[in-house]
C-alpha cells in the first residue's frame, strides 16, 4: 500500500506499508471474578490471539471496593 504523511506535499513522496498477518486468528479468553459481601470485588482475566506465526497475550487484574 501505498502510504503518505497528512499535509505533506507532492515532492515529500509516498513510502511502501507492508503488514505480514495470518489469515486466520483464533482467540481464547477465560476469567474469574470473586464478589464479597462487604463490596470488594477482585477480578482476572488472561486472553490469547494465535495464528500462523504469530502470538498475542494479555493478562488483567482488576479490584474494586463497592461502599
């Protein structure tokens, strides 16, 4: 594809934008929660993208104290 800056002009040039992604992605979440009755609330979660040569991952943890 080719590519060019916002507000650059004609004799600045293009550049070549090249992105190498599988053609098919196959994600996967899973997560847990713990409610206790005196409003703290803790939550995980870990989700995974994988495809032909390439790995994503993420990884969350979130508290909360409802008053």
């Amino acid at each position: 594809m080719e590519s060019s800056f916002v507000g650059a002009g004609a004799s600045d040039g293009t550049f070549l934008t090249c992105l190498n992604s599988p053609e098919v992605v196959g994600n996967f979440t899973a997560g847990l929660t713990f409610y206790a009755e005196n409003g703290f609330k803790a939550k995980g979660e870990y989700a995974l993208s994988a495809g032909d040569s390439f790995v994503g991952q993420r990884a969350s943890l979130r508290f909360a104290y409802h008053f």
